[in-house]
C-alpha cells in the first residue's frame, strides 16, 4: 500500500492563529506556472499535515481523523483522499510506492 509523507519543499507557519503551507520551491519549466499557492489548513488538515511528518497510508490518516473528530470512517477516508490529492499536485507532498 502506498504511503505519503510531507516534503521538504513545503513549511509550514502559524499565522494570525491559522496553519499556512507556505511553498518554498515550485517545480516547474513552464513560466506561468511558477506561481506559489499558499494553503490555510483546517482542524482536519492541520491533523493531517502533522501525521504525515512521517509516512502513513490513507488507512492511518482516516483513523487519525477518525480518533480525533466525530467523524465516520467513510467521510474521514472521503477527507483524507481529498487532501492528499490537492497536496500531491501542489508539491506539498510525495507518494512513497512499497518496495
């Protein structure tokens, strides 16, 4: 099963008391795509982003949010493939395939 773990390109800061990404690098040739996004997290993605220091799978990340939330499993997995999505294309990211 694949794992995710944050990289290097991304801090994250505290501000105004909100969680911001701040992207340090942005991987690109193409000009107009070098553009930085900076991401507020929510409570669930403050959660997430914490979790995700070390590597974990989708399973991992929905019981986190699952123990930490009144959330069931199915929308708390629904969550957690959302926000791996939107942090794999931003770079925030990367997908450790198993060996």
């Amino acid at each position: 099963m694949a794992r995710f773990v944050r990289t290097a390109d991304v801090v994250a800061r505290r501000i105004a008391g909100e969680l911001v990404l701040v992207p340090i690098a942005v991987r690109t040739d193409d000009a107009e795509r070098r553009t930085a996004n900076f991401y507020v997290l929510n409570g669930s993605g403050e959660v997430l982003w914490e979790r995700l220091g070390s590597p974990a799978d989708i399973e991992e990340l929905t019981s986190e949010l699952v123990s930490h939330f009144e959330v069931g499993a199915e929308q708390a997995r629904g969550d957690v493939l959302k926000f791996l999505s939107e942090l794999r294309e931003s770079g925030a990211i990367v997908t450790l395939e198993p060996n």
